[in-house]
C-alpha cells in the first residue's frame, strides 16, 4: 500500500503548480524550461519529476482536474432545471468562479485553448471546446423554448452570450477589470431585454 501524502509533500507540489502556471501564462508553455519552474517554484528538479513526472504531466495537471469541474459544474446548473434567465446567470457565474480561482491558470487555458489546435499546447486540452459550448447551448435553446428569444435570433442571441463571456474574462485577465459578484446577473437581463421585443413580435407573426 502506498504511504499517505505527507503535508509538505502537498505543499511542494502546490508550489510547483502555482509557479507552473505563472510561467505559461507569461511566456507559453513551450517557451517555459523544466529548470525555470523548478527555480521559480524553489525546489529541487526531482521534486518535480516525483509529483507530475514530466513538464507536460504537470501542464495536464493544470488542466485536467480543474477542467472537468467545470465540465461537471455547468452541466450539473442545467440539469436542475431552474429558470432559463437564471441559468444562464449560473453558467456566467461558474465560468467566472473558473477564472477568479486561479488567474494565471486560466490564462494558461486561454494560451491551450486558443492557440495552435496541433501544437503541443493544443494537445494538453484536457476536454473538446464542445464539451464547455454543450451545457450552454442547451441553456440557450431553453430562451427560445420559453419564448424569451424568437428562434430565428437563436445563433445571434448565442454570439452575444459568448462575446459577453469572453470579453468579460479578456478584461479581468489581461486588463485587471473587476469581476463583480453581481455581473452575471446584469449581463444576463441586458442581453435579454435586447432580444425579448422581437421575441413578442415573433409570436404575433405566428398567430394565424
């Protein structure tokens, strides 16, 4: 049986982690050395190679578990069926709660995510952009089956979400612009309000 993880050993591996994700953040993780997480991150090169095995092991771990909860996060939200306009606050919320936990990871993830899809950073995405868009889309469709959207607005209401996302996350990552426990909420009954006249006008074109 193997001996239980002692406290420093959670410690350096936590180190390492954080100072990993300082580094491709800043630089990529292909311009980013073995030797310079290690110097960053004050320790010794084996302790890195016992907790990740390898710079890439490490860059998974960066990825892969944090990942996956937010995967898990945004399908439990639509799952509990709660009101369409609130669920696409919650889905806002849990991305944004994605990002204030860790800030240089989630500029590593954006680096992954959107760089080179066959470069080496491409292959550490630990999840398909599908998995992340899928819980949405669902969210989505639910404002035109509650007759908030008009169905022919279903693709622009859907670009202004994400761009309402993205640039949102753009501005707290790369330009230190608060993201305020109330923005999802905001967002969301703006984006709402811009489509919610058509969506009346819709429903008259359709009566007979």
């Amino acid at each position: 049986m193997a001996s239980p993880a002692k406290p420093e050993d959670n410690e350096a591996a936590a180190q390492i982690a954080r100072a990993a994700a300082r580094l491709f953040a800043r630089r990529g993780f292909e311009a980013t050395s073995t030797r310079e997480i290690v110097e960053e991150a004050k320790v010794a090169k084996p302790t890195l190679y016992y907790h990740f095995g390898s710079k890439e092991g490490l860059a998974k771990s960066l990825l892969v578990d944090p990942l996956a909860k937010l995967v898990g996060r945004l399908g439990e939200i639509v799952a509990e069926g709660a009101a369409p306009a609130l669920t696409l606050e919650r889905i806002l919320e849990a991305h944004f709660d994605y990002c204030r936990e860790d800030p240089d990871r989630s500029r590593f993830f954006f680096g992954a995510a959107f760089g080179p899809p066959e470069g080496p950073s491409g292959t550490l995405m630990s999840c398909s952009k599908e998995e992340l868009q899928n819980p949405t889309d669902v969210a989505l469709r639910g404002c035109v089956e509650a007759g908030m959207v008009a169905p022919g607005d279903l693709d622009a209401f859907a670009t202004m979400f994400r761009g309402m996302l993205l640039i949102s996350v753009i501005d707290f990552l790369y330009h230190d612009k608060p993201l305020g426990e109330d923005r999802a909420g905001v967002l969301v009954a703006a984006l709402l309000r811009a489509f919610e006249g058509r969506a009346d006008d819709a429903g008259r074109d359709d009566r007979p």
